[in-house]
C-alpha cells in the first residue's frame, strides 16, 4: 500500500523555476522525516532536502538560498520548490524518507518511485 509520485518536472531555462511535488501513501512516509534525492547522469544519487514531520527543514549547500522543500501532512504532500536552477541541477528527482524506505519485502534495498525529470539548459 506504500506509494510515491512525483511530479513537477521539465524543461527549463538556465535561472528559471520549478516546483516538484511528492504524492506519498502510508505510515511510514506520513509519520516520518521526508527528504527529495537527486541523481545526475553518471553521479551517484544525493540528498537535496529533507524535512520532518514537524517543519523542520535541512538543505544541501549545493541548493542552499535556491531550493525550498516544505510539506502539508493533512495532504500527503512533499513540495520541492526550486528557482535561480542551473545546468548542474539537470537529473532524476525523486522523493523518499530520509533516511530512505527499505522495506523487508523487497529484500532489503530501498523502495523508490518512478521520479521526475528536470533538464536545464539553454
């Protein structure tokens, strides 16, 4: 019953906007600190921003005064809103709990959705 959607993403414009959001079903993700990832072609995957159930958030310095993550708990909802974007932003966004869900069924790797694509280029 666990889920995770993101969308949001797209094609923009060295210094334009995005704002991504994160639908996610079940406890673990509702009861938990909420994070979004990131992975670049040929790069691993990383951490972007996460926050608690209760508003506290935390930033990568790479984003840090461009990217905002923020969520409503009434409403199931991650938001990552992203300006000033740069080349280097260019990847696969996705949503997930921070640390990551790594559910038993699945044999003990993470459990990620489909995430969303940002490209950003001129």
């Amino acid at each position: 019953q666990v889920q995770l959607v993101e969308s949001g993403g797209g094609l923009v414009q060295p210094g334009g906007s995005l704002r991504l959001s994160c639908a996610h079903s079940g406890s673990i993700f509702s009861l938990n600190a909420m994070g979004w990832y990131r992975q670049a072609p040929g790069k691993e995957r990383e951490l972007v921003a996460s926050i608690t159930r209760g508003g506290s958030t935390k930033v990568a310095d790479s984003v840090k005064g461009r990217f905002t993550i923020s969520r409503d708990n009434a409403k199931n909802m991650v938001f990552l809103q992203m300006n000033s974007l740069k080349p280097e932003d260019t990847a696969v966004y996705y949503c997930n709990n921070d640390p990551p869900y790594r559910p038993a069924y699945y044999g003990g790797t993470d459990y990620w959705g489909q995430g969303t694509r940002v490209t950003v280029s001129s």
